[in-house]
C-alpha cells in the first residue's frame, strides 16, 4: 500500500542523496529487508473494525446522561481522533484501489489536493488521538490524587477549553507538517511530542500504580488478608503494563522510523527499517481498534449503554 504525499516520503528519506540511497539499499538488499507485502484488503478491514467500535462508543456516551462528563468527554474525543485516523486510511484504500483498477479516472492536479486534504486529516488525528491519551492519563491523575477537589479543578468549562485547544493545535500541526514536511525541525517537533506524551503516560501511571498499591497493603495489613492484596496488586500491574506497552507497541516503531530518517537517512540498517513503514501504519490503525477495549469497556456503565445501543433500544 503506498502512502499519500508527505507520508510516502517518510516511507525513504528526502535528506539523502539519490545516489546515497541507491548505495545503502544495494548494500541492504538482504531478504528481511524487503519489507512486508500487506494486502490493501488488511488496511480496509482494520479500518472497518475501527470505524465500527468509535462509532458506538460515541453514541454510546452521547446517549447516556451519567456518561457526560469531563472524563467521557475526553473518551469520545479519542474516539473521534480514532475515527479519524479509520476514515482516512479507508478513503485513502478505496481511491488507491478504484485508480489501480481504472474505476476512478482523476486529474493529477485533483489527486495532489486530495492528498493535501487526507494527510492534514491523517497528521491531525494522529496528533489528537497523542494528545487526548494524555488528557485522559491527567484526568485520571486528577481523580486519583485529588478526589475531593476533582469537579472543582475539571469543571466542563475547562474540560471544552482542553478539548478545543487539542482539536486547534492538532489543525494547526498539521498544517505546519504538510508544509514544511521535508525540514527536519518539524520531524524532531513531532518525536520530542511523542516522548513527552511517553514520559507523562510513564509518570503519572506509574505514580497511580504506586499509590494504589499502597492502598492495598495498608488495607491487606490491618484486614490480614495478602491473598486479596497480591491478587489486587498483580491485576493493577497488568493493566498498567496494558496500558504503556500498547501505547508503546503501537506507536512506538513509527517514531523511531522518523528518528531514523534524521539520524542516518542513509545507512544499510535504517535502509532496511524503512521498508517495514506499511507495518508501522498498520500498528497505528490496530490501536485505535484497541483503544475502546482499554479506555471504554472497562466502564461497567458504558458496557451496558453499549448492549443497548447495539439492540438499538434507544
């Protein structure tokens, strides 16, 4: 599957000679490098699935009242950033495939518009969809740490500010990206994005898992029942391994592929990791199929908003 403008240039490097990639691919023309042939029917399917699962999420929260608030609020907004990232990797599949096959005939100067309008969507919901799974690790930070001033410090006022405020700059980063997609600045502002989304998930996670877990010992010690705190402790554990290793697994190597365009654009190894670029975007799309099992179906009230609106007792 070939990529759109900006994005099928992150697929080999600009900064780098024709003559220097020609060399380092030659000397990198091992099996393993050759990437991976992942059929269009794949992308089509994952973005279906995705599609489908945000969509009830969305309508799930928007039908329920006790689901409005600030917390679900930001967990429909992920869900829409996920949508996002589905509709542009379905609509981008299907012109791919209707031009392959001859079905859809389009002048270039059509296509380059169209490819300008499906990266800014693809660039925003990527940065989106970073961004609210910071707001939601905050929010749950805030719930934990400060229960009793929580509807004071995220009133719905500020919830819409920080809704608004990520939707705008992820227009505006976008923008910026299809623009100025061959300077390096804008890869190095997007990596150190990515890692400070990691860092914060890392801390405030960790720092939750800490507190709860002590929670539990002192509950455990004073009630004499370890069986309950081990069993408690290791379920906390697993989730937060859950939660960083998909975020990580996910979004991970498409990062480190943008670090390697900029550190060494030419050299055999990183010659090879660029040719598995479809497979990092497959791992993007298979977490936004993911997300709504983590962040939605965990909730007990959402699961049963969920049954009703799939048996369409609205």
């Amino acid at each position: 599957m070939s990529t759109l403008a900006p994005l099928r240039l992150l697929r080999e490097p600009w900064n780098a000679s024709e003559s220097n990639q020609s060399n380092a691919t030659a000397g990198a023309s091992s099996a393993w490098c050759q990437g991976l042939n992942i059929p269009n029917e794949l992308f089509l399917t994952l973005g279906l699935v995705s599609l489908v699962e945000n969509l009830l999420v969305v309508a799930a929260i928007l039908k329920n009242r006790n689901l409005h608030s600030p917390t679900y609020y930001f967990i429909c907004c992920l869900a829409v950033s996920d949508m996002l990232v589905s509709v542009s990797n379905l609509v981008e599949t299907l012109f791919m495939l209707l031009m392959e096959h001859g079905v859809l005939v389009i002048h270039a100067s059509i296509v380059r518009h169209m490819d300008n309008v499906i990266d800014m969507l693809i660039c925003s919901s990527i940065v989106s969809s970073l961004s609210f799974l910071g707001v939601i690790a905050v929010d749950r930070y805030i719930t934990i740490f400060y229960a009793l001033r929580y509807h004071s410090i995220m009133t719905l006022q500020r919830a819409v500010v920080t809704m608004a405020s990520v939707w705008l700059a992820s227009t505006v980063s976008s923008t910026i990206f299809i623009t100025y997609y061959r300077n390096n600045a804008i890869l190095l502002c997007l990596i150190g994005f990515f890692l400070f989304m990691l860092v914060l998930m890392l801390v405030l996670y960790i720092h939750m898992f800490a507190l709860a877990r002590h929670h539990l010992c002192s509950i455990s010690s004073q009630q004499k029942q370890p069986t309950i705190y081990r069993s408690s402790s290791l379920k906390g554990a697993i989730t937060l391994t859950i939660l960083l290793g998909v975020f990580f697994i996910c979004w991970g190597p498409f990062f480190f592929h943008l670090i390697l365009i900029v550190t060494c654009p030419t050299n055999p190894f990183c010659t090879c990791f660029f040719s598995y670029f479809n497979l990092f975007l497959i791992l993007i799309i298979c977490n936004s199929v993911v997300d709504p099992l983590i962040y939605v179906f965990r909730s007990q009230e959402l699961r049963r908003t969920l049954r009703e609106v799939v048996l369409c007792s609205w």
